[in-house]
C-alpha cells in the first residue's frame, strides 16, 4: 500500500512541479526526478501482482534516478557557479547518455530475477 501511495504521490508531484516550472526552470528536472520514483515504486507494485517484465522494465530505469536529481541540483544552484560546478554541468548530456546505456543494457541482457516473496516462502 506504501508503494501505492508514493507512486501516485510521484506522479501527483511530478504535474505540479511541471506545471510550476513554467515560472521556474530549475524545477524541470526534479519533476523528471519526481515522475521516475513514481515509476520505480510502480514497478515494484507491478512485480506484486506478477507483471514480471513491466515490473522489471520499470525498476531498471533506476539509474536515470540520480541523473535527473544531479540536473537539479546543478541548475539549481547555477546562480553561485563555480568552476567545478560548470565543468560538471557540461558533462549533464555525456552523464545522461551514459545512464541511458546502462538502462538500455540492462533491458538487453538478463538482468536478476523476480519472485514474489510468498513463492519464496513456500
């Protein structure tokens, strides 16, 4: 049921925050941020009710998680850059190739495996 609610709660979030960027651009990507939990924990809820590959699927977009939070970590502090902050704000399209290869491999190859806990009980 937790997972339920931060799921909706997610994507809740995610519309206002996307609504609201519309004034404030750095909000962007936490909205990405914001809608991506919404679709791990989905995931989660997906593997529960033995959707195994969209379950899968979702929970293996994880590594776009800490991307899009770094995204709006760095245009959100943009207005104090400093050096460090502005070479790995021009690294943001290389980090974020990078993250979709590795989800893009991981939905390529086998990758874990997926019970229900009560199967594993048993």
């Amino acid at each position: 049921m937790a997972m339920l609610f931060c799921s909706l709660f997610g994507f809740g979030l995610s519309l206002w925050l996307g609504w609201y960027a519309r004034v404030h651009a750095y909000l962007q990507p936490l909205s990405l941020f914001s809608a991506l939990m919404a679709l791990w924990c989905f995931g989660h809820i997906a593997l529960q009710y033995d959707f195994v590959f969209a379950g899968k699927a979702l929970i293996l977009l994880s590594p776009l998680l800490p991307t899009a939070f770094l995204q709006f970590v760095l245009q959100f502090i943009e207005p104090t850059s400093q050096r460090s902050n502005r070479i790995l704000h021009s690294l943001l399209p290389l980090i974020w190739l990078c993250s979709l290869v590795v989800v893009l491999l991981s939905w390529s190859r086998p990758s874990g495996h997926a019970q229900l806990i009560d199967q594993q009980l048993q």
